[in-house]
C-alpha cells in the first residue's frame, strides 16, 4: 500500500477544516423571463403528466366492477 513518508501535523488538518477565502465569488447571472418561462412550463408538464397518468390509472386499480359470473354444475340444477 501506498504510506505518506511525512506525517501531517494534527494542526494542518484542523486549520484545513475551518479556512475561509476572503475571495467572493462571481455572482450568479440572473434568470432571464424566456428561462423562467421554460422552467414553469416543464413544471406544468410534469405535474400533468402525473395527474393524468392518476386520472387514467386509477380506474385500473380500483375494483372490478363487472357482473361476477359464477358456474353452475348440474347438480346445483336440481336433476
């Protein structure tokens, strides 16, 4: 296995842990009104896309709601 010939004082690390830059970064660029556009109507696909797929999925989970056929035999016939 790889070994570190010099050891890292236990100072180093924790020094490591609490440094902060004095240097800001760029500010993000603004959204413009065509991103924002885009972004809420993929929202709005999305969410219709769920709620349709419930509207049209639902009917399937629910139970059935057909007449129950049950089978005669003869016997039950009374011959």
């Amino acid at each position: 296995m790889f070994r570190r010939r010099e050891s890292v004082p236990f100072s180093f690390v924790a020094e490591a842990d609490r440094f902060r830059s004095n240097v800001t970064p760029p500010p993000l660029p603004r959204s413009t009104v065509s991103e924002r556009v885009g972004r809420a109507l993929i929202g709005l696909v999305v969410v219709g896309g769920i709620a349709g797929s419930l509207l049209l999925g639902l009917p399937a989970l629910g139970p059935e709601q057909a007449p129950a056929h049950t089978q005669q035999t003869e016997a039950a016939h009374g011959r």
